[in-house]
C-alpha cells in the first residue's frame, strides 16, 4: 500500500496487474471448470447481474437527489 492510501497504485498482491498471458490462463480454468455448455449462461447471469446492480445504483443516485431537492 502507497503512502496515500490509493489501492489502484499499488500492486495486486505484490505482484502487479495480470497481462494476456495470465487473463487467458484464468480464462482457460474457467472453461474447465464450468464447461462449455454452461458458460454462456454464467455469463448472461453476471451481465444481468452486473445491468441489476447498476440500475439499484442509479436509483438510489435518483433517490438521493430527489431527498436534498425536497429539504431546502
């Protein structure tokens, strides 16, 4: 950890960002241990998980707006 506390200057667990070599091991693991066949449909759940939890997060943006606007 830096002295500034940033967590994106300092190495992932002292060894630093993972290249294309790495990205495409983990890739491979991934492959093995969940098999083609069930891939894309992990996939499709972490897209939908991932657009779900960006819609809660725009909402309770709205939410948050709208509060402050109502107080004054």
């Amino acid at each position: 950890m830096t002295t500034n506390g940033s967590i994106l200057e300092s190495p992932l667990l002292g060894f630093g960002m993972p290249g294309i070599q790495e990205l495409l091991i983990i890739a491979f693991i991934v492959l093995l241990l969940f098999g083609g066949a069930k891939l894309p449909s992990l996939m499709r759940n972490m897209g939908r998980s991932v657009t779900e939890f960006k819609k809660g997060m725009t909402n309770q943006d709205e939410e948050e707006g709208s509060g402050e606007q109502g107080e004054g």
